[in-house]
C-alpha cells in the first residue's frame, strides 16, 4: 500500500455512513502498542499480529462477521415489525430501480396505508395497535416473495416493491392481500373488531425516474382514500397505460392476466442472466431460482405456467 497506509485507509471509510457498522480487521506485523491503539481509536474492531493459525484467524474473522450481521439487522430493520426501517427500504428500493432500468425489467411498488388506525388507537390502545401491524407485516412476509422489498415507511404505512412484476400482477396480489387482511379478526378491550387498508399502485417503466413512481404510487393511495378506502387503485398517468384498466381505477374483474410468467430454475449463472436477456427482450414475466433444493418449498404468489429446468442440476 506504498499511496494510503491502513490507518488513513480506516479514516476515510469510517466518513462513509453505510460503512459505519462493517468491521474492519487489521492484520500486521506491527507490535508497537501505541500504533495498534492508534489504529483501534480511528475505527478498527480489532488488530491482529503476524504470525496467526488459520483457525486463529477463520474464528476472529467469524466472529466479527456474526456480530456485524446483527449490529446490521438491528439497524435497518423496524423493531415493532422486523421489516426493513423507512431509510433501508427507501436504499433498497433504489437498488431495485436501478437494477429494473439495467435490465429493461418492470417494477411495481405498493403504498398501503391502514384505513382509520388512529381510531384504532383511540379505541383499543397503543398496545392493540401494535398487534395489528404486526399483523399486517407477518401477512405480507407470507403472501410475497423473498425477492420482494417490504418495509415500514412511517407510522402505519408501509412500501412494497415487486421486482419484475407488472402492473396487472401487481394490483391482483396487492388485492388479494387486502382482502385476507380485511377478514382477520383482531380483539381489543372492547371486543372483536376488524381492520382494513387502500393501497396505491405505480411502476417501472410508466414512471421513469424513481421519485416519480413514488409520488404516482401516493397519489393513488389518496385516491383510494377519497373513494372510501379499503380498496387499491393503480396509477395510470405514466407514459404508458395498463391494458384493460381505466384511469384512476380499481381493479377491473376483466383485465386479462399476463399470458406468460416464467419460473427458471437453474445453479448456472451464465445461463440464468442469458435466459433474463432472452424473456425481458420478449416482455415476459419470470422469476429465477438458483437452487433447486429450494423449488421445492417455494410458493409462488403469482403461478408460473411455464417452467425452465437445467435438468442436469436435478440428476440423481
């Protein structure tokens, strides 16, 4: 390192926010005391001296790692829920969009909102109201994928994103959702009671810039609002429109659901990204799965019809 030494290394990292909680080992031959010290006070977790076993090393690196995944989990996850915090979800979805643009993929998010929660604290306490978003978070950790985003966006709203989803897929899920939820019973001090949510819908590529896909999406929400509530509205002044939906509308019995989505099941990642290229170019919907243990348990929310199998990783 003949242009930055690892203390200057450290300092310029540990200015860097999302670098705040990655543990950062120092291994050396250094046996000064003060500059170990010196190095520990600009942010390092640990100083190792040369020689080391491997053992020595796998087990101090271990458990650095281990702990800096909880620190991390503690940090961008909501404590009431377990979903991702506002500020995490909102880096994430980011990610997601990026990744939508990159690959020519459709992104769908969803904000929903519980319909009269306020009153709901009035009436049944803080307490209840807690149980009821808990609620609602375990729903949507059931019903949606692992690959999908969800968090707690403030008080008793939360944000969805649909990687490689459509609108149509989309609305007909967020829907589906909304009515489980509604037929959940939830019991207070004043007895048995039910809660409902609206929720609105936008994506990629009607919206093309990030921050427009969010303001379409809690226009919509607001829509849903005005309407009465318990209910989803999608979006549709992006600069393409949904077939079969009429602008500012619920979900329509008669739009017809995407002809093709796709489930590729494949350890090959050469083969996964060619396969992505190939469906994307075609406008057709798919999930990726690289491990086929894992077809096994997996439920789709959204039933594939069409199946891709690298049939040599499932011989024998």
């Amino acid at each position: 390192m003949p242009l930055c030494n690892g203390k200057e290394l450290v300092s310029i990292i540990r200015q860097q926010d999302r670098y705040v909680a990655i543990p950062i080992v120092f291994l050396s031959a250094e046996t000064n005391r003060q500059q170990r010290q010196s190095a520990l006070s600009l942010g390092a977790d640990d100083f190792l001296t040369k020689p080391i076993g491997p053992s020595e090393l796998v087990a101090a690196i271990s458990a650095r790692a281990t702990r800096a995944r909880h620190i991390r989990r503690f940090l961008i996850r909501d404590s009431l829920t377990g979903l991702l915090n506002h500020q995490a979800v909102e880096e994430e979805l980011a990610r997601e969009f990026a990744r939508a643009e990159r690959l020519n993929q459709p992104l769908a998010i969803a904000i929903i909102d519980l319909d009269h929660f306020k009153r709901i604290n009035d009436s049944h306490g803080h307490v209840v109201g807690d149980h009821v978003l808990r609620s609602l978070a375990r729903l949507l950790q059931q019903r949606l994928r692992k690959s999908d985003l969800m968090g707690r966006h403030g008080g008793e709203e939360f944000l969805v994103a649909l990687p490689n989803t459509s609108l149509v897929e989309a609305l007909t899920l967020i829907d589906t959702v909304r009515s489980s939820f509604a037929a959940l019973h939830h019991y207070g001090p004043a007895g048995m009671f039910g809660v409902t949510f609206s929720a609105g819908i936008a994506g990629y590529p009607q919206h093309r810039s990030l921050i427009g896909m969010m303001q379409a999406a809690d226009q919509a929400l607001y829509q849903a609002k005005r309407e009465g509530r318990n209910r989803v509205v999608v979006d549709t002044t992006g600069q393409e429109s949904v077939p079969g939906v009429k602008e500012g509308s619920e979900i329509p019995s008669t739009v017809p659901v995407p002809t093709w989505r796709t489930l590729v099941i494949s350890a090959n990642g050469i083969q996964r990204r060619l396969l992505r290229q190939a469906l994307g170019a075609h406008g057709l919907m798919y999930d990726m799965i690289d491990n086929v243990e894992r077809v096994l348990t997996y439920e789709a929310p959204i039933p594939p019809n069409l199946l891709l199998v690298d049939m040599t990783q499932i011989e024998g």
